[in-house]
C-alpha cells in the first residue's frame, strides 16, 4: 500500500520505511509548523502559498514531492489502470474527479480507517469505532423507499436507553454503528420507525448479529422528495486560487441542471466560505435561499486568498454548515451538502470537526466530500467518515483536466473519472431519485481497477 502522510503535534511526518531521502519511492519529511490556537492566532501572508501544494504561478517542477505527483511529471497507467472505453475528451475549463462509496466497499473503508488511526501516534485524530455496520432500510409495499422517516433504536432493559433517534435518507436508509454508536457490547435493541405520512410506528425487536434491517411497510407510504437543501462549503485559501475559478461556474452549472432535471422540487442554495485562523475571516455563512441567483452571485464574489500554512479551519466550516437553517425532519426533504477542500483542519480542532460531521448526520444530511489534494492524510480520514456515516461518497480531484495545482493520485482500488459538474449532478440525482445513479460510460473519462456498480470487483482474468 502507498505510504501515507502523517501530522504529529504540529510536524508532518511519514509512514513508510526509507533509508536515505531522494531515493525513488522515498518521502521527504516537512518541517515543523507553529502551534495554533483560536485565541491567538495571527495572520498570515495572503501571498504565502499553503505548504504542501504548488503556486499556481510558479514554474511547474519535475519529479514527485511528498506523494504529490508534480505537473511536468509524466505517470505511467498502474496495470489496474485504463482509459475507459468511451475515452471522453475533457473540455476546456473543465475539472475532473473520480469517486468512492466506502460503504459498498465497508472492508477496504474499514482498512483505511485502521491505519490511520494506527499512524496516529499523538492520538490527535478522534477514534472511530466501527464495530457491527448495521444498515436499517425501509421500502413500503410497493418497493419504494421511505425516506425521511425517523427511526428510534433503545435497549431491551428497562428503562430502555435510547441509541439511535434520526431520520432516513431520501433512499429510506441510515448506518448504524454498534461500537461508535453503543459501544456496551449489547446484542439486542428495540427498532421503532415512524413512517412520515404519520401513520401508526412500527416496532421490532432485533439482533446485532444480523447486519441487515430491512422494515417493509404495508401500502404506500414512501415518496420522493419534494424539497431539496443543497449546500457548499468552499477552501477560499490561497491555494485554491485555480480550483475557485472554475468551480464559481461549474457549481452554478450544477444547480442549474438539477432545478432542470427536477422542476416540481423546491430547491434552496447555502453556501459556507472558509480560510484559516487570523485571516480576514474564518468561516463566512450564507443561509438558504431559494434564489439560484442570489446564490450564484454570493459564490462569484469570494476569492482565494490566506491560509499560509496546510491546516485549515475546516473545523469551523463543519459547525456552520451544521447550524444552517436545515427543513426539519419529516418534511419530505432532500439533504446535500458538498465540502471542497485542499487540507485538514489543525488537528487541535480534529475532535470539532468530527463532533460536527456527527451533528450533520443527525440531521439527515448526505455529505458529498471532495478533496482538491489526497495528500494529506487526516483530510481523507475525516472526509471520508463525514460520507461513510452519512451514506455519501468521497470523491476527489483529478489532474485528467490539466487545470489547476497538481493534485496527489489517491490510493483506492477503484474509480471512474468523469467531469466535476457531472459527478456532482449524478450524486445529487441518486439522492432525490432514492438509489444510486451508475456513471454513464459516455461521460468516463478514465477507469481504474474494475468498479461494477459501486463495487470494487476484482479484475478480469484477461486483465491480470
């Protein structure tokens, strides 16, 4: 597996066996940042560069810094690695991304998050126990999903002790983690779901044991959205200067596609913009509005500047989006929130940030990440557990476009690339169509590995 890169109290490390820096294979090590706090941080140069990603005017270097390939460097397909078969062109202004559901792939999301969090030898990272995945699905007597409905998972005892009190996705599903979300070694819980049209709850005893929780209700109880929340949260730091400029159109050209493809759902746009500690500002917010307009012109307003260093204040973005002014449970609604960021949150912050991805899915809200580096780490960690608990899909910039910094390979088994607006588009249609939307081969631009549906298969005998 490729080594991964490490923050320890402030210094980036590595992980992986190298005796002498500048051997191929081998990871340089970045030198210490300041320690930082909310009460006295400091402003930083908005014409320093966060350390870690390339100025966007600089001359483009050869050879690989970190696990970050540079842009002159010219990267051979691993065997796993073709261009799919459509071999789309990418147009000009265009970003490209591929993408991952860890919770189709639980083992290898499962083997990340270990080693991760074994790396971590600080102990700055918060600890996920996964346990038992239980996934609790509920369709009604015509196969349809319900969703927004909320389900209640207790204790046998008496008095019963509550676990689980959230509401489905628009797919009619919800994760539930029996060491994260319990943590007693219990086996035996009472599951009671209150269908949204409120009709009388159903109530079930169940195992843990059994990892599936399928509830069918009789008649039909189930309907698709008819309102959808979507929101961004945007790094507006310095090195995001390039990734900025398109994405103002690109998340313009995404609402736009969705309110078309989806008249009848009433649509609402947040939007979150955020920096460092001591730039201009941390973390701006602008609530709802069902203007597309008003949304628009808010995003074309922002610019790229500060940061300065590779942490972030990814932290306080998180809280923001969670204190947005959300439709309540049970209102037929639609949850989206998209987080496009180049770098972790100061990890002093880390508990924060994941106290905030844990008040997002209490809210019914799928978390859409994408990271403009997978170099680091600690962001994919924490990225990539927002979409595992909220049953999203992390997904991840490409240098397939040629556009912007160059950005690290990520080390996956497998994905599709196609453009950003595309993959974005497709994600929020899995979400208000209640399943998930397959990439059409017209719109792959490269595959790596073998995906089928979701699912990182293994390869083909032909192909090995």
């Amino acid at each position: 597996m490729t080594p991964r890169r490490f923050l320890e109290v402030g210094t980036w490390l590595t992980l992986g066996l190298c005796p002498l820096v500048g051997l191929p294979g081998c990871f340089v090590q970045y030198n210490q940042t300041p320690d930082v706090s909310e009460a006295t941080s400091t402003a930083t140069d908005p014409n320093t560069t966060d350390a870690g990603r390339t100025d966007p005017n600089a001359a483009p270097a050869s050879g690989i810094v970190g696990n970050v390939v540079a842009a002159e460097t010219a990267v051979a397909a691993t065997p796993a690695e073709q261009v799919g078969q459509a071999a789309v062109a990418v147009p000009s202004g265009a970003l490209t991304a591929g993408s991952l559901n860890d919770n189709l792939n639980f083992d290898t999301f499962r083997a990340f998050i270990s080693e991760v969090l074994q790396a971590d030898d600080a102990g700055v990272l918060p600890n996920v126990p996964l346990g038992r995945r239980i996934v609790v699905s509920l369709r009604d007597g015509l196969a349809q999903p319900v969703g927004d409905a909320r389900v209640l998972i207790q204790t046998t005892d008496e008095p019963p002790r509550t676990i689980l009190d959230r509401n489905t996705g628009s797919d009619g599903r919800l994760v539930f983690l029996t060491d994260l979300d319990d943590g007693t070694g219990t086996t035996l819980y009472t599951l009671a779901v209150f269908p949204p049209d409120g009709s009388a709850p159903l109530v079930e005893t169940r195992m843990a044991q059994n990892l599936e929780w399928d509830v069918t209700f009789d008649g039909g109880v189930g309907a698709l959205p008819r309102q959808l929340d979507l929101a961004f949260v945007i790094d507006t730091t310095q090195s995001m200067t390039a990734e900025l400029t398109y994405l103002k159109t690109e998340v313009r050209q995404i609402a736009e596609a969705v309110a078309g493809l989806y008249p009848s759902v009433t649509q609402r746009y947040a939007l979150i913009a955020f920096r460092d500690l001591g730039d201009v500002y941390v973390a701006r917010s602008f609530d709802f509005t069902g203007s597309l307009d008003e949304f628009a012109n808010r995003l074309s307003a922002q610019t790229a500047e500060g940061g300065g260093d590779v942490p972030e204040a990814l932290h306080q973005a998180l809280e923001k989006a969670a204190q947005l002014n959300w439709q309540p449970p049970g209102s037929a609604t639609a949850r989206v929130l998209f987080v496009i960021t180049d770098a972790p949150p100061h990890l002093e912050f880390a508990r924060r940030a994941f106290d905030a991805l844990q008040a997002l899915r209490g809210k019914a809200v799928a978390m859409y990440p994408i990271a403009a580096s997978v170099a680091y780490s600690e962001l994919e960690f924490l990225l990539r557990v927002g979409a595992f608990l909220t049953l999203g899909e992390y997904s991840f910039l490409t240098d397939d476009a040629g556009l912007g910094t160059p950005h690290a390979r990520p080390d996956l088994p497998c994905y599709y690339v196609e453009q950003l607006d595309v993959l974005m588009t497709r994600q929020v249609r899995g979400v208000l169509s209640g399943t998930r939307v397959e990439a059409d081969a017209a719109n792959i631009i490269r595959t790596v590995g073998n995906p089928v549906d979701g699912v990182c298969s293994p390869a083909p005998a032909a192909a090995q």
